[in-house]
C-alpha cells in the first residue's frame, strides 16, 4: 500500500534564475562524455595499455583480476559494467529520493561520485591499470547516476510549453561547455614541454581539470535549484512499500505494454538500434588509436568537430521529420547507420576516416534526438504517471548499452579485430530498422484501455525526462 503523502512545497515555474542554474549541470557534467568517454581518456587508457603489455597494440591482453584481456576489449567491458550498474539500481534510487523528498541531495551525491572519480584518474597508471579501471566505473555511474535526478527537475521548474526551449538551452550550454574544456585540455597536452611537463602527466591532469569542472561548476545548480523538500509523507504511512516501489512502477509500464503495441514497437526498435549507435559513440576514439594508429591530436581535434556537425544533424532530421513523420526520418537515419558499419570495416586512416567521421557525426546528434521527441509522443496523452513510461525508457536506453559494448568486447576479443565488431553492429541496426517499418504509416499515439492508466506517484515523485544530450 502507497503511503498517502502532503503537497510538496510549491516552486515558482520558469524562475529565470532557476532555470539557468539548472543549465549550468548541463554545462558542468558534460565535460565528462567529451574529455573522458571520447577524446582524452580513451587514447590515453590505449597508451598504458602498451605500456603495460611492452608492444605496440592496444589490443594486447592485461592481466586483470587474474584474468588475460585485451586492453580495448577492458575498457569496453568496464563501459557495459557501469551502465549494466546504474541500470539496476537507478529505479530504486529514483524511488528513494521521491519517498524521502532528498532529490537534489542523490544529484550533489552522484555529481560528487563522478567528479571525485575522474579527478582520481590523475593517478591512473600503468602500475594502477586494475584500480583505475574501477575508478572509471565509478565516474560512469557517477555521471549516468546524476542524470536521471538532474532530468527530473525540469517539469517541476518549468511549463510544459517551456519543456522544448529549456531542455535545449541545457543542451547547447552542455555543448559550449565541454567544447572549451576540451580546448582547454588540448592546449595542455599540445604544449606540455612548454609548461615543464610529461605527455602522461599532461593526460592525468586533463582527468583532473574535468573533475574540477564538474564540481565546481555544478555548485550553481546546488545554490539556485529548489531545496529538498523532505519527507511529506501523513502520519500512519506505510513504510514497507518504498523500496521496491521503483521496480513496481517499471512492471506496471510493461504490462501496459500489451495494451499499446506501437509503444513496445518503438521500444523494441529502439533498444536494437541504440545498441549499435551508443557503441560506436564509446569506441569510437578506441578504434581509431588501436585499430587504425591515427595520431591522437588529430583524433581529438576531429572529435571536436564532431559536436557542431552533430548539433546540425539533430536540427536536419528535426526538419525532416517534420516533412515526412518520425518513423520514416529515424528510418532513414538508421539506414546511414547501417553503411557506417559497412563503411567502418573497410576505412583506412587518411580522409576516409575523417569522412566516415562526418557521417557519423551528422547522424550521431539526429538518432539521439528523434528518438527522445517519437518516444514523447508514443506514450499516452493521458497517463497521470510519465515518470515511470520514462523511467522505462531510461533503463532500456542503459541495458542497450549495456549488450552494445559487450559485443563489441566480445567479438573484438575472439577475432582479434575491431573491424569485425563494427560490422557485426549492422544486426543491430537491421532489427531496429524492421521493427521501425512496422510502425510506418500508422497513428502513433494509442490509449490503453479504460482503467488502466497508471496511478500517480506515491510522494512528491517528479517526471523523468530522458536525457537532453549526447
């Protein structure tokens, strides 16, 4: 039995003040997808690697927990632990932080998490591998951890016609943010003679300025975002139901899944693709330092560049799917990513590579945000409880990620090749695609039947969006 629970304290809705301090997490934690997911850390998780092994492949195997691994698959099995973690226990920390009203408390937490993570990856050497590959766990479920309570401010400071504008105000401050981190990092590892240090000392400290960043950064939103409200809950409330109540609210969603087959469609047409779309993001860099030896500044600098044709590939297929209905420009979209994989077998280093950049990074930004603005509109219109419809999403999102990367570990540790785990993607491509044609030409959004809408939230449970990024 739900615990019967008071009115919250009332927020001011689109508060400019609010509301721009909580842009400023977007700037503050996005430095970590940028520096340590795709640019810095890879190529420098690569170096030890050889470092470690005495050769010249970041593919040659390091002992692990007494285990022989290859360097590049480790790292891709790390990724899959993180958000296979984060996975598990994001619904029972969503319930938990809505049942003790402490939701800005498990942000700061998560956000510390992170940030302490990656300033501890300034001591990440080769003597270090084993512990620091455990720090990296730990910054990626710090960061991943941090967004679904960071996502869950926005309806409760902003109007829902304000959702759109201020979701993407996050995104591009997020954006501007990490960019000039990045130069910043650059700049370092560019110039490090001139400054008096080491190119690994130059990398460690890049891993702890991002720390910095994040903390110091997210201190604006801490100041200027809604105090906790605490507990709210009457007298005589029942205390025993909470702490499954996360996972109850995911069972409720895929019962009613039944009853809305356009929505299981989508998520089953998603939970394939993103498969193959998230692992290409986190190895990206991987593959191009181990599998094609590009110098690692031009690798950096073609990631930078990346995020503005990202950007322009999100507002390109918005634009089409404005002409020819979502489905039909994710489809699109995900038939690109098909010839990626196809492209990505065959791509040598030189201005193949850089092209085949381009595209990705063209359809990088377009999958991503079609897919958060289709699944909005899938779910019912009326349904009290869009917390746990996104709540839904955000897990499916992570396990997806999840099988992606282990794959990819998997197939790139039996053959010998990343080349052969690129290719093996397009089946995850070509399954999100058949289930999106079954979707063509059909009304979206369905109702499920009288009744069976979800109850509302127990507490002072505030909506989840999905991620407003990357």
């Amino acid at each position: 039995m739900h615990p019967t629970a008071t009115a919250a304290p009332a927020v001011e809705k689109d508060n400019k003040r609010i509301t721009t301090g909580w842009t400023f997490y977007d700037w503050a934690n996005s430095v970590y997808p940028l520096v340590i997911t795709s640019s810095i850390f890879p190529i420098y998780w690569s170096s030890v690697v050889k470092e470690v092994t005495k050769t010249d492949s970041g593919k040659s195997p390091v002992d692990f927990l007494g285990f022989q691994v290859p360097g590049s698959s480790l790292l891709t099995y790390a990724i899959s632990a993180s958000f296979l973690l984060i996975a598990l226990i994001s619904p029972f920390l969503t319930s938990l932080a809505d049942f003790s009203g402490r939701k800005k408390l498990f942000l700061q937490i998560f956000c510390y998490l992170g940030a302490a993570s990656c300033a501890g990856l300034y001591f990440f050497e080769p003597s270090t591998l084993t512990a620091s590959t455990f720090v990296f766990i730990a910054a990626t479920v710090g960061f991943s951890g941090s967004i679904v309570f960071y996502n869950s401010y926005l309806p409760e400071i902003s109007s829902e016609e304000k959702y759109d504008s201020l979701s993407a105000k996050g995104f591009s401050m997020g954006y501007v943010g990490s960019v000039i981190l990045l130069i910043i990092c650059l700049v370092i590892n560019q110039f490090h003679d001139a400054i008096g240090i080491g190119g690994a000392k130059a990398a460690q400290f890049s891993f702890l300025l991002t720390g910095v960043w994040w903390a110091g950064f997210a201190q604006i939103p801490f100041f200027t975002l809604p105090a906790d409200p605490g507990r709210t809950t009457t007298a005589g409330a029942d205390d025993k139901g909470w702490l499954l109540n996360g996972f109850h609210e995911l069972g409720k969603v895929w019962q009613q899944l039944e009853q809305l087959p356009n929505l299981k469609k989508f998520l089953l047409a998603y939970f394939t693709y993103n498969m193959g779309v998230q692992t290409v993001m986190y190895v990206a860099t991987l593959f191009g330092t181990d599998e094609l030896h590009l110098p690692e500044q031009a690798l950096i600098i073609t990631i930078l560049l990346l995020q503005v044709v990202a950007i322009a590939g999100a507002y390109l297929f918005a634009r089409l799917s404005e002409r020819i209905g979502n489905t039909r420009a994710l489809s699109w979209s995900v038939i690109i990513w098909m010839f990626i994989c196809i492209a990505g077998y065959f791509v040598q280093a030189g201005w193949s590579f850089y092209a085949l950049a381009s595209v990705i990074g063209l359809t990088m930004g377009a999958i991503q945000s079609l897919s958060r603005s289709t699944y909005s509109k899938i779910i019912p219109e009326n349904t009290p409880n869009t917390a746990a419809f996104f709540s839904f999403f955000d897990v499916t999102e992570k396990l997806s990620i999840v099988i992606g990367t282990a794959v990819y570990g998997a197939i790139a540790q039996v053959t010998g090749s990343m080349r052969y785990s690129i290719l093996a993607l397009i089946v995850f491509f070509a399954l999100g695609l058949v289930f999106l044609l079954r979707l063509r030409g059909k009304k979206l959004r369905e109702e499920p039947a009288s009744g069976s809408i979800l109850p509302p939230p127990p507490a002072s449970a505030a909506a989840s969006t999905p991620e407003t990024r990357r």
